[in-house]
C-alpha cells in the first residue's frame, strides 16, 4: 500500500516539474515584416478558387499558336503589413538542386536586386520563359526560395518556396485514330492548328450529349454528311498546309506536312 | 386408430350436401350500349391560341338509354367536357400535341377514346408572304393567311417587322422558302435577307415563325478573316445546300441538316475582281452555278476546282466556287438584266434583260465541250416606264414568263419567245400601277401587287389575285403593303398536294 502510494507522489511530481517549465515563444517582431510568395489557389471546374493553393505554377505552350515564341509567368510576392514609405528589398533565391530549367530558357538575373516598392505590399516577378524545342518532350522547372534579409522575416512555411514548371508537351488524341484517314499521321503542327481553327464554339452542332463539338470532342466518326460543319473546318486545315510550307519539329529533311482528306 | 376415422366421415358429408346445393345465378345477359366514335381526323392543324371546333359524330347501340358524359383532354389536361368541342386554344407549344375525346358510359362505367393530333401553328403559317420596303428602307413582312373555301379576306392579312425577339433589319433583299421535314412534321424553312441590320440572315420556319437560326458576320468560320456579310441573294440547290452572295461575293453556308445550324465558308477566291448577282444553280444537281458578273456585264460559270496546284494559287475546296469558268461566244448582257432562272433538272440558263430596243431574251448551256452562249432573241416592248415587274409561271402556268407595261400583263412562251396580252386591269380599280408579279404554289393564281404612289394611305401597295384560267379578278386587298421587294407562295392556294400537309386555300 505504501508502495503504491509512493508511485502516486512521484507521477504527480513529475507532471508538477513540467509544469512549470518555461516555453521559449518567439516575440512577434515589430521591427521586420514578414514575406511570402502569393502562390494560386487552385480553381474548381467552374472556374472558382477554392482554398487549396496550387503545387506549382504551371504553364503549356502546347495550345498556344505555332508563332508564339515566348510567355511571361508571373510570381508574386507580398508582405504581411502596411505599406512602408520606402523600397524593402527582399531575397529570393534560386533552389537549384530542385531546379532543372537552364538560363538559356530563362533569364535567373530576374531574381537579383528585388524589393516591394514604396507604398506597395507585393512585387511581381516576370518570368519570361522562351518557347524551345527541348520543351516538346519534357517539363522544366524553376525552383525559387525566399530569405529572411534585413527588411522581412519569412512567413507562412509552405509559402516561402514555389515551383514554376513549363513545357510545350502536346500528345496524340484518343480520337486520332479514327480520324486517320482524314487528318493522316500524327504530328503536333496539325493537331496545334486545329485547336487554333475548330476552337470550342466554332461549331453549333451539339453531340448527343449536349456537349458542343470541338478539337477536344470529336464527332464520333468521319462522316461529311454527318458532320459537314466538322469537315468545313478540315478543309480550312488542308488549305492552310497547301498554302503553308511546314515540316515535323520544322526539320526540312521530313516529309512535310499535309492532309490527305481529298475533295 | 378410431378417433381419426370421425373426422373423415364430416367431411364426406359435407361434400354431399355441397353438392345438393343450387346454382341461383342470373343468365339472361343483356348487350352493354356500346359507344363510336367517327368523324374527328388525325390531324388539325390550328393556329396558336385559335378557335377549335370538333363536332364527332358519336353513335351508341341504345341511344335512349345512353347516359354519356365527354372529356376533351389537350396534353393531359382536359379543356371542355362538351359533346361539341368548341374552344379557344389554351397556351401550346408549336409543334404536335396529343389530344383525345373520352367517353364515358355512366350507367356501365365503360370509357371510349379517340385521340387525334393538334398541329399548333403560329398566326404566320401557310400562305402569301411579301417582303417589302418601308419609305426609309426599313422591312416589314406582310402576310395574307391561306384561307379555303372563298379564300382570305382583309382580315386575314398580318404584318411581322422581325421573327421572335429578332428585328429585321433595313434594305430588305430576299424571301426564299424551302419545303421540307421539319419538327416532325412538314414545313416551310424561310430564309429572310436583308442588307443593312444586326440580323442580315433570319432563318425561320411556317411552323413556328420564330428565328431558328440567324446568320451574322459571327457565322463565318473564320473570324480571324473580317469578312462582312450584307447578302443580297440565297440560293438553295437541289441537294439542299445553300449559298448566298454578299456584296458580290459568293460563299456557302455549311449547314448542319438536323439542326439547320450552320457557318459561312470563305467567299469565293478568284484571279480577277467580279460582281456576282443573279446565281442560278444547275436544276439537275450538278455543281456548278451561273453567275453574272455586274462589273463586265457578263454571265460566267463558277465552279469549285478539283484539284490543287499551289504555284498557280489554286486550291481544290468544294466549299469555295473560286474557279471561274469562261463561256463560249460569251457577250455583254445588253440593258437592265431583270430576271434568271434555270428550268428545274436542267442545266440551262433563260436571262431576261431590258432596253430601249424591248426584252432581251437570252439563253446559255452546258454541254460536252463546256458552257455556250446559245441564242439572244429581242422582242420589242417600247414605252416603258421604270423596271417592270416579270414572273416566270408555275404549276398550271409553267413554261410561260409574265410582263407587264403599265397595268397591262404580257405573257411569252419561255421557249420561242414571243409577245402577247395577257390581261389589261381595268382602269377603275384606283389602285396605281403593278410593282409585282407572282403565281401561288400551284400557279392557278396570279398575284399582283400595285402601287400607288399618290395614295394618301400609309400603305400605298395592293394586292389583287386574278384566276389564271378565265384570267378574272378574284380577291382585292387595298393598301395592305409597303413596296414589294419578293414574295413567297408558301402553299398558297395549294391545299392537296399530298406532302404540304393540305394546308393551303385551294380545297
């Protein structure tokens, strides 16, 4: 009995020690502003922002025209507080064991000699990212850090670093096959001028489910009596490759491209 | 073992006396008093939110003992428990809707059901339409409803100034109709042109007259190109494919059958700068079309090219007639080109122009060698003034052109032209000159459309209807139109061709 109630002192010793013990809380610095990259929040299938944020910034070339060469990817980043009445630089650096993206896609001079202006609480980094070959068979990514400096402590953990991910990937359709014998072999400079020539909307005629016919949702077969508006829009497409001289990834030296559906 | 022998022996008697037992039913049937109903067709077509009067012709074996009551259901909803249907449409969509007559035995309970069709159609559906043109240039529609028995009366003439929520717009240009199967059923489709508006192209049907499909500068599949769309003329092939000429250009409408949705094709690319007007297509199908160019004064082919040869700038596209096609012996149309057509499943061209020196009369064809001029004829028609009105007969009047001078009508054979009164309208009918001329769908009847300049009326048009065969005038409607730009005869005056859905006034 005596035993046991031994063991009962001890424990409540125990749980009186800790207690007591004083937690280390770090004071709220009045001095700094506190810093973070303002990173997308995702959208919903309406088009809405939800409350989750995006894992990276990501941006496709592969819907874009052929002429397009380039893209600005912005990132933004804010302080937490006012205003100050003078320029806060801040650092943002590149992490570059997560990064892949090579200098002659972008320019990593952007990041020096940053600063929220005066009178502002965010800054935007123009990412300009060229339009390479390399980007048609793989993903790029810029990794980019923040720093405490002088000016900013860093705030929210999960938005100190962001990852900015481009490319110009564009894969053959499910709906190529059966369209074949109309479009011919798979190539992306045709399958890139017919998004730009049937864009969602170019066609009034609804699939049996109500949706709306576009590069995106083919008509279930060729067939120009079924689908004559479809094939109005194929025709503009043979044209433009009868009237364009374009070659696979623009190598001479291949076939070049044209679309064997005849008159 | 003798305790279940009782029960055995009860039931055995039972059965006995079950069986002594007499049948005390009744076996002198009576027949019940059965119900017909005859007299209520298929279908009705009815205008919306119109008087309906169905009298059935309603039999029953015993008619003095026959105790009926009667429910006229329209979609489920009963509408008069009358014997005699006579009502006031309530609110219907266009379109089929079910409707049945019940009947009810109240003395058997018994219930008989006819049920039949109502065709609701909207106030514009079968007959004469005119096109015409405000002071000012602004459109208004006119239309005189198919009326059988001793035909429409002033009453019966409308006016629409747009199809729905649509407003045509000014410089009206067209009114062309097409028959064919529509909502279930078969109807006119009416292409409405006009070339200075919001709405240059308003398609709409005689079923509904509400805008089916609107043809815009929007329509064109490429946007990117900035055509503009002002149509002056739509043609619609015997394949039913449709073409318009906008400006003087020519171009397709891709249309989508089911829907009668569709988008305009590039106009037609050529080497040299036309003005196309007056497009006739080939009566048997073939794909080619005759054109006139305004600029040279001359008719050429226009065709789509077969094949492709890039260093010449050419481009095979069977949507885009951009290959122009020289004719045989071709020469400059002399005078006001008045009038084009080609004979149905021919290919040859009948071209009426008008000078000083009379009518020209012209015709083109296609052969084995390709596309010649092949004769001109001039008929002297001195003394006109103005442009005349000019009609090609159909139906009864087929093979025949009509022309008038002053108020008096001209008629010539198409082939061997030649010259003759027709009709001389009388000099007191105070109604000024003729401006139109057109047939109903069977071309039994003349339609003339005058026009008094001096009328104090705010509509100073008329329109007279004349029998074709004892050439008399049988219908008057003063005053009921602006100027006459076209007319459309969507069954006028046709009721029992067996595929318009006996819709017309001629019974």
């Amino acid at each position: 009995m005596k035993k046991t109630l031994y063991s009962w002192l001890v424990v409540f010793g125990c749980l009186l020690s800790v207690s007591c013990q004083q937690e280390d809380i770090d004071a709220y610095d009045e001095v700094k502003d506190y810093i973070y990259i303002d990173i997308p929040y995702m959208l919903d299938n309406f088009g809405r922002e939800t409350n989750t944020r995006v894992d990276s910034i990501a941006y496709s070339f592969a819907l874009d025209e052929l002429s397009v060469e380039d893209t600005v990817i912005n990132v933004v980043v804010k302080k937490i507080g006012v205003p100050a009445p003078e320029d806060c630089p801040y650092t943002l650096e590149l992490v570059d064991e997560k990064t892949t993206a090579t200098s002659d896609l972008w320019n990593p001079e952007i990041l020096k000699n940053r600063s929220i202006k005066s009178g502002k609480i965010a800054d935007t980094v123009a990412i300009r990212i060229k339009r390479a070959l390399i980007l048609r068979d793989q993903w790029m990514q810029i990794s980019l850090r923040l720093r405490p400096n002088e000016y900013f402590e860093t705030g929210y953990a999960n938005l100190q670093e962001v990852k900015v991910s481009f490319s110009d990937i564009l894969s053959r359709p499910s709906w190529w096959g059966t369209w074949q014998s109309v479009f011919g072999e798979f190539s992306r400079e045709k399958y890139q001028k017919w998004i730009e020539i049937y864009y969602l909307g170019a066609d009034p005629k609804l699939a049996s489910d109500k949706t709306p016919y576009y590069w995106n949702n083919m008509p279930s077969y060729p067939n120009e009596s079924w689908y004559p508006i479809t094939y109005s829009y194929i025709r503009m497409l043979r044209e433009y490759f009868e009237k364009n001289e374009v070659y696979p990834d623009g190598d001479s030296s291949k076939p070049r491209i044209k679309i064997p559906f005849a008159n | 073992m003798k305790m279940n022998k009782i029960p055995y022996g009860f039931f055995v008697i039972c059965l006995l006396l079950g069986a002594c037992a007499e049948d005390k039913g009744n076996y002198d049937y009576t027949s019940v008093n059965e119900v017909t109903i005859d007299s209520i067709f298929s279908t009705y077509s009815c205008e919306a939110g119109s008087r309906l009067y169905i009298k059935p012709d309603i039999k029953s074996l015993d008619e003095t003992t026959a105790d009926l009551s009667y429910s006229w259901s329209i979609k489920d909803t009963e509408v008069s428990t009358d014997k005699i249907l006579d009502i006031m449409l309530p609110p219907l969509d266009y379109g089929q809707q079910l409707a049945a007559l019940t009947i009810t035995d109240n003395v058997t309970k018994m219930q008989y059901r006819r049920t039949f069709w109502l065709e609701i159609v909207n106030p514009f559906n079968w007959g004469y339409y005119f096109l015409t043109r405000k002071e000012g240039g602004a459109t208004e529609m006119a239309y005189i409803q198919a009326v059988p028995g001793d035909g429409p009366a002033l009453k019966d003439v409308k006016y629409a100034t747009g199809c729905g929520d649509y407003e045509f717009g000014n410089e009206p240009s067209q009114l062309v109709g097409s028959f064919g199967s529509l909502l279930g059923s078969y109807y006119w489709t009416i292409t409405i042109l006009t070339r200075d508006g919001n709405y240059p192209a308003i398609i709409t049907n005689n079923a509904t007259f509400i805008a089916n499909s609107l043809i815009t500068e929007e329509s064109f599949s490429d946007l990117s190109a900035g055509y503009h769309f002002s149509p002056e003329r739509n043609i619609t092939t015997i394949r039913k494919e449709q073409y318009f000429v906008s400006e003087g250009k020519f171009l397709k409408y891709i249309m989508d059958s089911g829907t009668g949705l569709g988008k305009l094709y590039r106009p037609a690319s050529h080497d040299k700068e036309y003005y196309w007007s007056n497009p006739c297509f080939a009566g048997n199908g073939l794909a080619f079309c005759w054109v006139y160019d305004e600029l040279t004064r001359r008719f050429y082919v226009i065709e789509p090219y077969k094949t492709s040869n890039p260093a010449l700038g050419i481009y095979a596209d069977a949507n885009a007639f951009d290959k122009v096609v020289e004719i045989a012996d071709n020469l400059e149309i002399k005078g006001e080109l008045i009038y084009t057509s080609v004979a149905n499943y021919t290919t040859k061209l009948n071209a009426y122009s008008i000078d000083a020196d009379g009518i020209h009369a012209y015709s083109f064809d296609k052969s084995s060698d390709g596309y010649s001029f092949l004769d001109e004829i001039v008929l002297s028609f001195d003394n006109l003034n103005g442009k005349p009105a000019f009609a090609v007969g159909n139906g009864i009047a087929a093979n025949h052109w009509y022309i008038n001078r002053g108020n008096v009508i001209y008629y010539s054979p198409i082939e061997a032209p030649q010259l003759n009164i027709w009709k001389e309208l009388p000099s007191d009918l105070g109604l000024g000159t003729i401006e139109f001329i057109g047939f109903s769908a069977r071309g039994s009847r003349m339609v003339v459309v005058l026009y008094d300049e001096n009328s104090p009326e705010e509509r100073k048009g008329s329109v007279i209807f004349i029998n074709v065969e004892d050439k008399k005038i049988t219908h008057t409607f003063p005053h009921i139109l602006h100027h006459c730009v076209d007319y459309g005869k969507f069954n006028a005056y046709d009721g029992t061709f067996p595929f318009t859905n006996n819709m017309g006034d001629e019974k």
